[in-house]
C-alpha cells in the first residue's frame, strides 16, 4: 500500500478543466440574483436543480453536508419497479416506476446502473405461496413491457448455483424477477456534474444561518461555509426547500407556527465481505408487506432494510444493535449462518426515509412525493423514491410554471420541451470502457490492473479516461490506496478537483469504496487528508 510519506503531491497547479475554489464560487453566489436557490443537495434537490437549468433558470444549489451525504447515499441501491406496490394493486405506479427505471438504467446512465436478477425464495409456512409470487413477478415483468425477461418460478438447485449461500431447508420453490442496481452516491454526483454542465451554480458543506425576506416574500437565504466559517448570501426570486429530513427545521425558519408535514422512518443496512460469489439477489419476504434484502453490491454483500418510525434529530440516525440483529436474523430466513458472520461485517449505515405526515404504520405509508407552498412563497418538496429523480425533478418544475403569477414561467422553457431522457455525464457501454482502459495503458510500466479498470469504468463511464491520464502522468496516483480496493490514487486527486470532495469522508464514503468496504483505515484517511490540502 502506498504509505503515508509517499502520497503522491500534485503540486500548487491545479488539474486542466478543475472547479472553482470555494472563494470564487462564494463570490458568484453573493453577486448574482437568482431565478431559484435549491436548499438541500439531496437527489431530490439535485434533480430539480438539473431541470430547472436545463429550462433556462439561473440555479443555485447549496447544501450544509456534501452532496448526497445523508439519505441520498443510504439507500437500498435499487433502481426498481416497487413489486410490494402490486400488493396494494397500484398496478399504474409500478409501471410508472419501471418506465423511469428503464430510462435510467438504458439511456441516461448505463455506466452507472446495472441489471440484477432477483430470486424470491418461497418457504413451507411462509407468508406467500409459490402460485401467488410467481403470479406477481410475471406481472411484474409484463408492467416492464418484459424488458428485463419473463418472470417465472424456478427450483431450489437451479437457485442455489447462483445463489451458494441460499438456506434451501423447507424451501419449495424460487421466484425470479429483474430490476436495477447502482451506486447511489455515484448517480447522485453525476446528477450534480449535469446540473453544473447545464449552468447552475452549487456549494456543498454551506449551512443556511437564515432566510432572506423582502416585503413578508422568502427571497434568499444567508450561509455559512462550513469548512472555514466565512459567511455570505445568496439572493434569488424563489426558494427551494429541498433538505430531505431537515425540511420541517427550514419551514420553521420562515413560518415559526408551521404544522409539521413529514414524519420519517429509519432504514438500516449492513455491508458484509461475501464468502462465496453471488450472481443473483435475494428478496425474502418476512410477512406480508416487508421484504428483507440480500444483494451483491460493490463486490460485497448489503442487506437490509429495517422500517420504523424515527422522532430524533435526524443528525443523530445510526445503526444500533437491534438493527443489526434483526436484519441478520431476517436473513437468516433464506441465507446460511457462514454468510452472517458478524465479523465479516465491513460497514453500517442508516438513513431516514421522509413520508406524508399521517398516522399508520410507515412500512406500509406510500413513498409519494409533497410539495406545498409556505406563507413566505418558500416551495418545500419532501419524499419519493431515488427510481423516479427525473419524475420529480420535472414535477417540481411543473410546480414552477404554475405557481400564481407565474413569476418564473416566462423565462423557463416548458418540460414538454426538454429532451426526455438527457443523459448524464460520461455515459458510454462500461465494458468498452474497462477494455479500452486495459489495451490503453501507459507504454512504460505496468497496465491497469482489471478490478481496477472495470471499477472506472462502471463509476465514472467515459470520464475513466480522464483519471487514467491522471494516473499516465504522475505514475504514484496509479498506485492502489489500499491493495484490497481497486481504487487508485488519482481517483482521489480527481475527487479533489472536480467533484467538489472537500474532506476524507467526501472521498472515502461517496466517491470511491473504501468506507463500505472497510479500508478507511487511519493511514488511507491520512493520506486522503493530505492529497486534498493539496489543493492550492
């Protein structure tokens, strides 16, 4: 492993075509009047920042964490359809949601997705028999227009090759479906590069002190930037409330009296090494609304969710352990006791599902999206799921249009005229790009290493290119940061300079693997540290 001494330095040039510094970007924000300042860098706020761009707005978008630091980045990685919708006979949501999963996962970012076969295995004493799920996954492949094949019922061995560490005690039958996986970090950083391509300005780690007011209106908020404490505004004609869990907190900033609106509900996952390859998931059903989770995800293992109510701050969600044993003793139902090892456990995380306020049980609450309008104009819209951030970028946009007076609508070009499926950066065919980085390799010294050009390639898709050349340049950031990831340094330095990293955690949990994995150990975050204070 590359040590601490021999971090690789790129000296005080910064990188061709790199970001801003803070300051200059300080600057244009407390300059320029905006159409629409986004509060909240969460795929919510991302996307409607993105459309609202694309339709000719003048766009700001701040955040107090990074960009997809809180519940953006502790999703279940899924890009699906919702088959537990077909429970409640929501047959037009599911299909809905598929359209949106196909475009994202074919024509808007195939580097970014991928395809994933899902087993439902089927028990004797379970909460479902095998004619009724094999029932549901070929209607479930039918609202996919069978993209994705024919949902059918297969045997136990059958399973079980793709499948080792499948429990196949009492287990009668397996149902098979398709649906879509990603690295949701990932996706929502190219949403935010797309945003900034198509115009809009954006600050992450810049905390909202207050709003702004003219005449009673919302029109502005002022900030703190919290890597060194500057504080600056940001002027503009409307405000967007999109903080996710924090979104009743910046209600009450402009109205002290606003009922709240959202309730939430903590999801918790676990990231577990794999001790035997897998080449499907599992989706076991615990009773008859929840399923548990088993995928292959980023060469590991995630399972989850939980789903309850959380009254906390939502700072303060975490993993505790009567999260991380109920997910091991729900996989239990379907997967062998080797494979749950706790000490094979790399990570945890929690995040905060944000639900219409409303009594019921929150497994059960549908995952629909809120937008409502407060007493100073402020838009505030909450909940949803990650497989329709386009849908609710342009229904948010629609918002716009529509508000009375229609004060941003003359200078805003329609949805129904924007491209339908604009794809996001560096989309290319992932396996074109791992062969292209493999034959491509520098003349003198060693060629890429495969896990480390298929890695590029499927979490940055063309723009992989752009890393190797950092790598052919200064041969130290081809090095590994750790030998167990594929990771290499230069992806660091590319993190630094243009995809707005601004701290270890930046780097370790959202733009690269170490963290789930369990390689953020103290000499790679030193080292991290030390290349990004590289930046001037």
């Amino acid at each position: 492993m590359t040590t601490l001494q021999s971090v690789p330095a790129l000296g005080t040039h910064p990188a061709s075509g790199s970001l801003p510094s803070r300051a200059e970007t300080r600057d244009q924000l407390s300059r320029a009047t905006y159409d629409l300042l986004v509060i909240g860098g969460g795929i919510l706020g991302i996307s409607t920042a993105w459309h609202a761009a694309q339709s000719g707005l003048r766009v700001a978008l701040v955040d107090a964490g990074d960009f997809a630091g809180a519940t953006s980045s502790a999703s279940s990685k899924l890009l699906h359809g919702g088959l537990r919708y077909l429970q409640t006979g929501a047959v037009k949501l599911v299909a809905e949601n598929h359209f949106e999963r196909r475009a994202v996962s074919r024509e808007v970012a195939p580097h970014l997705a991928n395809p994933l076969t899902f087993y439902l295995p089927v028990y004797k004493g379970g909460p479902h028999g095998a004619a009724k799920l094999g029932a549901g996954v070929f209607a479930y492949s039918a609202l996919s227009a069978f993209g994705d094949g024919v949902g059918h019922v297969i045997s136990p061995a059958k399973a079980q090759r793709d499948v080792p560490e499948l429990r196949t005690d009492n287990l009668k039958a397996v149902a098979v479906y398709g649906d879509d996986q990603m690295n949701d970090a990932r996706m929502a950083l190219m949403t935010v590069r797309a945003a900034v391509d198509a115009g809009a300005v954006v600050l992450n780690h810049a905390a909202v002190t207050g709003l702004r007011f003219t005449r009673g209106r919302v029109t502005g908020a002022d900030l703190q930037d919290r890597t060194d404490g500057t504080e600056f505004g940001v002027t503009a004609r409307l405000v967007l409330n999109a903080t996710g869990p924090w979104v009743d907190h910046l209600r009450k900033m402009e109205d002290p009296n606003a009922a709240p609106s959202i309730r939430l509900s903590k999801g918790a996952h676990l990231v577990l090494k794999r001790t035997r390859p897998w080449r499907a998931a599992l989706a076991t059903p615990i009773d008859k609304y929840r399923i548990t989770f088993a995928l292959p995800w980023e060469d590991m293992l995630l399972l989850g969710t939980t789903d309850e109510e959380y009254e906390g701050d939502p700072a303060d969600v975490a993993v505790t352990e009567a999260d991380t044993a109920q997910i091991l003793d729900e996989a239990a139902f379907s997967i062998k006791d080797q494979q749950l090892s706790r000490d094979l456990i790399t990570y945890s995380f929690a995040g905060l599902r944000v639900l219409p306020g409303g009594p019921g049980d929150t497994s059960k609450a549908k995952r629909e999206t809120v937008v409502t309008e407060g007493r100073g104009g402020m838009l505030s819209v909450a909940g949803g799921k990650w497989t329709t951030f386009r849908h609710i970028g342009r229904t948010v946009m629609n918002k716009l249009a529509a508000l009375p007076g229609h004060p941003l609508a003359e200078d805003m070009e329609p949805m129904n005229r924007l491209p339908r499926k604009l794809p996001l950066p560096g989309i290319a065919n992932p396996n074109a790009v791992a062969h292209r980085l493999l034959v491509d390799g520098p003349a003198p010294g060693p060629r890429m290493a495969p896990d480390t050009a298929r890695h590029l390639a499927t979490h940055y898709g063309s723009l992989a290119f752009d890393i190797a050349r950092l790598a052919n340049e200064n041969p130290a950031l081809a090095e590994r940061v750790h030998p167990d990831a594929p990771e290499i340094w230069a992806q660091v330095a590319y993190a630094r300079d243009h995809e707005w990293a601004e701290t270890a955690d930046d780097v370790l949990r959202r733009r690269t693997t170490l963290t789930i994995r369990g390689l953020a150990t103290d000499e790679v975050r030193e080292g991290v540290e030390k290349l990004l204070a590289d930046r001037d």
